[in-house]
C-alpha cells in the first residue's frame, strides 16, 4: 500500500469521525478564550523559575507557583490536595485540583502534565503543558461540567515517571472503590520550534501492554483529534503514546492520549538542556494546542452546549436550589431544598469518590457525627438529576 493510498484512508476515517462528532459553537467560544498574553507570560514566569530537578527547592518553588495561579483562578484549598511522595531517593509532590461534575462527580477526566525539569528550565518541556493546563484550568472555573475534572501536575517525570506512578499506585489504586477514571489526557512538550511553521499536532494513540484498553483508547485519541480539527486551526498526524505521565495509567488498565509537538518532536535539539528556552519554541503554536485542549476536555467532561450568558444564569440557579447548613459543620447537616423537589436521594463521598455516607430517601436532617473533618462531596439526586457540593466536617 502506498503512502498516498494509506494517508486518504486516514483522512476518510477522520472524516467519517468528524461527521459523527459535530462542532459546537459554546465548545469554540470558550476555546477562543484562551490568551496568548497569559501563555507568554506563564512560559516566561516558569522559565525564570530556573531548572527544576525534582527534589530542589526550585521544583518546590514552581509547584507553589503553579498553586498560587489556581488560587487566583478561584480555586480554594478544598479544591486542592498535595500528593507528597518519596522514591528512588527523591521526594517532591503532585500538585491535583479537582472541579466537581454536576452529574457524575465520582467519575473523573484526568488533565495532567510534569512540571520538572532537567538540564534546563524547561519551558518547552514542559512549561508548555503546564501552561495549557493552567488555561483550560481558567476557562473551565465557572463551567459546569457533567463528569469531575482533575487538573494534576506531576513531579519526578525525567527520573522516570516517579510523580505519576506514586499517584496512581498510592491514590487511584488505594481509593475503594478503585477511582473512576474516564480518560486521562497528558500534555508534554508541545511548544514547537521558533524555526518552523509548526501547523501540525501529534495525538498519542496506545498501542501497549495491556491492549485490553487499546479499542477504547483508539476512539478517545480519535475524538481528541477531531476536537483539534474542530477547534484549532492546526492539522493532526498520530504517534505512538510516549515515555510521559499516562504511561503509569495505561498500564493500570486505564484510557489514555495525549498531545506532542510534530515540529521538533523525538529530535528537538533544546530540550534537555540549558537551551529549552522561550526564545527557542512558538508561543503562538502552544495557544493552538491550547485551543485543541480547550475543546477535547470539554468534549471529554460534557461540558454546556449553550451561550456563556445563559450559563452564568443556570449556575446561579443551581446554586440556590440547595443549601447545606451550617457548613462547616460538626455533628448534624440540614439541607435546604426547593418544595418543587419532592423525592430525592443524598450521599457523601470523600474527594477521592469513596462513598462514605448514603441517607434514607427525602431525609434532609443528616447525623455526620461519625465523620472525621476534612472535605466531602455532598450530592442530592431527583429525577435523575444530581446536583453536587462540597461539605466541610470541622
């Protein structure tokens, strides 16, 4: 077969996957919010950090500085959890921010990316994925989504996948029930090169041990690249999925893809050294992908289909709909619930999904006195309808 023949084949899939996957206009307006002003200056600010080895107090310093951009996103500390970690002779910690579906709050798309370094301070590797993290992060504060978000930045990635490994043994796989993962989506490397057009995007198709996950995450890879034909001007190409922070997940069983520069790629000359520098990478080329990541975790989330204007209206609605009260609380938590709310369910989870609590139905006086403080998940069901927020346990 020749490339020609293999390369329309290609292309008629995609379209046939376009058709299917159609484009929707909330999806691109909230793609076109992401700024190349803030891109710049996160590359800049994160390049300034210096290199980042894992275990350094320059490593510390990025993570706290990435913490810092949530916190004036809006995000508060119920949103965070520092997921410390030691191995192979390093400590350090992943940094992971969780934005609560509405409907399905214990399942969850995982956004993810390093943010060590070494030889250099990586800005293309990987201020670069940090920095689309951080925007879609942004974006999405205010956007109902369907399906949890978790916004995860990873240390010890260039020793070998340490953060990511820890997290998945130590977190995903000690969450009983296992946590729901529905995809998890990596971003590494994808700054291009000052010197090229940079027009094109990888997409990372799994093709490893063990292939029981492969089917699903053929389609999930395929539906992110319709999501960079939808919503970013740039064209797509496929690759095997990388050396990177979904490799810990891929071999847990779960649905992995992701983004990699096509320009530079496996032979970029800078990265790994002292030269991963801004002036050597295509700030215009991360909004791009950006834009792309903007809309695939949309897609991905279910997020609304509606006018930004009319969404702020229904948060505000929803908000009002449900009181928990007094919260924080100690011993006893009382809902407030609309009279039009005749029959309902309540349960509590911990930010991980474990199911700590399910009430009778239409209780609205919950004993919590068996509950250590910390965060809950409180989330009230009718009609198959679930609306979720958060309860603190003093």
């Amino acid at each position: 077969m020749t490339k020609r023949i293999i390369l329309s084949f290609i292309i008629f899939i995609s379209l046939q996957f376009i058709r299917a996957q159609t484009f929707i206009q909330a999806y691109q307006d909230r793609a076109n919010k992401v700024s190349q002003s803030n891109i710049n200056s996160y590359l800049q600010e994160f390049e300034a950090l210096g290199v980042k080895r894992t275990g350094t107090t320059q490593n510390t310093n990025t993570f706290n500085w990435i913490k810092n951009k949530y916190t004036s996103f809006g995000y508060t500390t119920s949103d965070f959890f520092e997921h410390s970690w030691t191995a192979s002779g390093y400590s350090s910690k992943n940094l992971i921010v969780t934005k609560t579906g509405t409907l399905y709050p214990n399942k969850f798309v995982i956004v993810c990316g390093h943010f060590d370094s070494i030889n250099g301070p990586g800005t293309n590797d990987n201020g670069s994925g940090t920095s689309i993290i951080l925007e879609i992060a942004r974006i999405l504060k205010n956007v109902p989504t369907d399906y949890s978000i978790k916004f995860i930045h990873f240390s010890g990635e260039e020793q070998g996948l340490l953060g990511s490994s820890r997290y998945v043994s130590q977190i995903v796989n000690a969450t009983s029930p296992k946590m729901d993962i529905k995809v998890v989506v990596n971003l590494d490397q994808v700054g291009g090169l000052a010197t090229k057009a940079n027009t094109k995007l990888y997409h990372d198709r799994d093709q490893a041990s063990p292939t029981s996950n492969n089917s699903a995450a053929a389609i999930a890879v395929q539906e992110l690249a319709n999501c960079t034909l939808l919503y970013s001007p740039l064209a797509v190409d496929f690759d095997p999925a990388e050396s990177t922070d979904y490799v810990p997940f891929q071999q847990n069983g779960e649905i992995i893809t992701g983004y990699w520069e096509y320009e530079g790629g496996y032979n970029n000359p800078y990265v790994h050294t002292a030269n991963d520098l801004y002036v050597n990478m295509d700030p215009v080329y991360v909004l791009n992908v950006g834009k792309s990541a903007v809309g695939a975790i949309q897609h991905f989330a279910v997020a609304p289909t509606i006018t930004l204007e009319i969404e702020e209206s229904l948060i505000s609605r929803k908000l009002e709909s449900i009181e928990f009260y007094p919260n924080p609380t100690k011993n006893v938590l009382n809902m407030k619930i609309d009279d039009s709310i005749k029959n309902f369910t309540f349960e509590i989870t911990d930010m991980n999904g474990s199911r700590i609590l399910v009430s009778k139905e239409n209780i609205n006086h919950i004993d919590i006195s068996d509950l250590k403080p910390g965060v809950y998940l409180g989330t009230i069901s009718s009609d198959n309808k679930r609306i979720t927020k958060k309860i603190i346990v003093e």
